[in-house]
C-alpha cells in the first residue's frame, strides 16, 4: 500500500489486515449505492462507499430527467446526484476514491480489494451499475474520444454547430438526439427496426426538430476516419441492402448496457448477461452480499427503481447484521 496517499475518508482500522471492518461496504456510488449508504448511516451504521470515479454513476451524465418524483419540471441529473450525495454525507457516508477489484465473500468479515489494499466488511452491497454497450466496430475503441461518445452531455458540446451521428431507439438514444439537435447543425438518428422503443412523450419532440433525420432500418458497419478523427460512418440499410456513407464529425453510441460484474466472478451467482442473480429483497447467493440497482436481475432500470433498490438493501443489510 502506498503510505504517502492519503486514505479519503476511511479510518485506518478498516484496511490491511486490522481486525476493525466496517458494518456496510457499498460498492458503486450511483443512485443505488448512494441510497444504500444514506439509509444504513441513518439506522446507525459504519458505512463505507466504494467508488472508482466520481459520484452518481450514469445519473450524473444525464441532463435531464422528466420521470423522477417530485420535480414537476424535470431534474437536472448532475445536479440530483450530487443532492444524493450530499445527503448521505450529512448521516455520516464516508468515501473510498478506490476501484474495488476482487472480492473474497467466504472470509468473515468479507474481504474487498483495491489496487491500494484490503477493507474488510461485515456485509456488501454491490451497486456497480453498468456501462454503454460498444458497437464492436473495427476502429471504435481508437476514435473513442476523437469522434465516438458514449455520452452526449458529456460530449456534446465538442461537436457544436457540426454534423452528427446517434445510434439506438431506446430512451437514452432519443435524449441524445433532441439534446444534440440544440447544439449541433444536424443530427442523424439511426435505427435497426423502423419504429422506437422510446416511451411516446419522445415521439413528438422527434418529430418538431428539424435539423433532425431518421434513418430506419438500418445499422452501422464501418466507422471511417480521416488524420486520426472520425469523418463518417457507413450504414446498411437492413431491408434493401443498400450502403449509405454518412459524412458525420461525432457518433453517440446508444444501445444498452453491460453490467460492471467482472471482478465478481466466482464470488456471485451471475447469468447468462452477467447481471447479478438477486430477487426484489437484493439478497444474493452468498448471506450478508446484496445487490441494487442496475447490476441486478431486473425488469425495470430506471433511477426511481435503482433507489428502491438501494433503500431494500440497507434494511436487509441492517437486519442481517442484528442477527
């Protein structure tokens, strides 16, 4: 462990080999995780959240949201995770800046570690979420951050007053294009079926952008490039056959997620997908392991749910450790 880092907000008892663990290890910062971790503070807990990068998870990404409770005109997503964190900090949620990278849940108390060291925890509950789904295209990982985004409100702004490319049909995907259609000169929205997936409040904000343009039925095939920056994308036209090029400066990538489980394989049951096995309580495979939000089994992946989630973990967690 590298001494001259300082260890956040944790308390040296909880590391290394210090028989001290924490009542509650979170694993993720998201909506899901950060509920946890306010619920267990306010029932009396040790609480310790994990987080690789910064709070909120994909909330943070996101501009605006129209469907969380309580904000009749819609929530700023950065603006909402931060509030969450905010208030889990102010019941006493401390934080870990650490990538948690192998878990040993047959230890008592559980073992999580970090490329800085071991925590030890008497219960778990892993809210990793998961991440945008690539395309799998020859060139995609090279120009990712040259041309190729996974995030529009991250990104978006790098492409003003230019032409560019988003692919999906879900919500995301329409979010992306009516956000880029304020910002950029045109906005290609690509498709494989012929109809969205998006709820239908979206369908007529599609329909009043005029600097926007569906292409249905179609798919990317080829990313091309020009002095290392994207320049195009070439698209088959699924029902015909036909290739189209399509001259854009930006591509937004928007077709699903994968779970961010790979440093819980062999610790977790998982399925077919890699999502964590779980039902509605969170409860795993293993006694004293839950899991919320969006790295679960689940019909519904939403920030309203994931927080649901989060809250039903601390309560198990909670009763788990009063045994």
């Amino acid at each position: 462990m590298n001494e001259d880092r300082p260890l956040n907000e944790t308390s040296q008892e909880c590391k290394g080999s210090h028989p001290e663990a924490m009542d509650v290890a979170v694993i993720g910062a998201g909506p899901a995780g950060l509920t946890a971790g306010l619920y267990a503070a306010r029932a009396g807990l040790d609480v310790v959240v994990f987080e690789r990068i910064s709070p909120g998870g994909q909330l943070a990404q996101t501009e605006h949201m129209e469907n969380y409770p309580g904000f009749p005109e819609g929530a700023d997503g950065f603006e909402l995770a931060f509030s969450m964190k905010q208030q889990a900090d102010r019941f006493g949620v401390r934080h870990v800046g650490e990538e948690v990278v192998s878990v040993d849940f047959a230890q008592e108390p559980k073992v999580l570690t970090t490329a800085f060291g071991e925590y030890r925890a008497k219960s778990v509950i892993v809210a990793t979420g998961a991440r945008p789904r690539k395309l799998g295209l020859e060139l995609e990982d090279e120009l990712q951050g040259r041309g190729v985004s996974y995030c529009a409100t991250c990104d978006g702004n790098f492409f003003r007053d230019k032409e560019v490319m988003v692919v999906g049909g879900g919500n995301t995907a329409v979010g992306d294009a009516i956000y880029l259609s304020r910002i950029c000169k045109k906005v290609y929205l690509v498709h494989r079926r012929d109809k969205l997936r998006a709820t239908a409040i979206y369908h007529k904000r599609l329909e009043d952008l005029e600097n926007l343009e569906f292409v249905w039925s179609a798919a990317p095939r080829k990313l091309m490039a020009d002095e290392g920056a994207l320049a195009g994308v070439r698209v088959e036209m699924l029902k015909t056959g036909e290739i189209r090029d399509i001259p854009v400066s930006g591509l937004f990538v928007a077709v699903g997620t994968e779970p961010n489980t790979e440093f819980l394989k062999g610790a977790l049951q998982l399925d077919e997908t890699g999502y964590v096995v779980a039902d509605e309580s969170g409860a795993t495979d293993v006694p004293g392991v839950y899991v919320a939000g969006d790295v679960r089994t689940k019909f519904l992946r939403q920030v309203v749910t994931a927080v649901a989630d989060g809250a039903v973990c601390a309560e198990e967690a909670s009763e788990y450790l009063a045994i």
